[in-house]
C-alpha cells in the first residue's frame, strides 16, 4: 500500500482509538470514522490518487484532501455515510458530485 494511503489510514485509526478531538466541533461518530478506512481502501483498490491528508471538518465529517499545483478535490464523508466529490481550480468550484467520483487534475481547470 502506498505510502500517503497508509499515513491516512493510520491517522483514520488513531482518531478511532482514542480521543483527540476538540470541544469546538463536533467529532465524527467511530461508524463514520471506520467508514472512511474502507473508503481509504476502496479508493487506494480503484487507483485513485493519494489522498494529500485527511482532516476533520468540525461538523461531524471527515473530508479526504488532494492537491496538485492550483487544483484541490476534496471527498467528503459525512453522517449517514453520505460521500461527495467537490473539484476546485485556482480557489473555483468546478464541480460538485453527491457521490464518490473519480477525477483526472488534468481534465478540469
């Protein structure tokens, strides 16, 4: 398994085994946070990029972060399971997918 998956899957386990969270937000439920280790997995399987971290998105989410130059995509796992696919370039929303959708950085600007 590549390197940054397993970062992210490691970082995924850690908020899973213990917690680590702030006051401030709300932390993702331990069903949500398992649910974005097989999501790791099921995108690492189907070749999509490696994800550039993993964050918290302080409303009970997690989103997956990937970067190249100006472009960002962020997979965003939240409460019921629920995944979307958000494509920025140069800070723009480019494209908005309710589901888990595969992308190539050179095909959106």
């Amino acid at each position: 398994m590549a390197q940054a998956v397993s970062s992210v899957i490691g970082q995924l386990g850690q908020w899973l085994s213990g917690p680590v969270f702030s006051d401030e937000f709300e932390a993702p439920a331990a069903a949500l946070i398992a649910c974005g280790i097989d999501l790791a997995h099921q995108m690492h399987r189907e070749d999509f990029p490696e994800p550039s971290r993993v964050v918290l998105d302080g409303d009970g989410g997690l989103a997956f972060e990937f970067y190249e130059g100006k472009k960002f995509v962020s997979v965003n796992l939240r409460s019921g399971q629920r995944v979307e696919t958000v494509l920025f370039s140069e800070g723009r929303l480019v494209g908005r997918f309710p589901r888990l959708e595969k992308w190539d950085f050179g095909s959106f600007c």
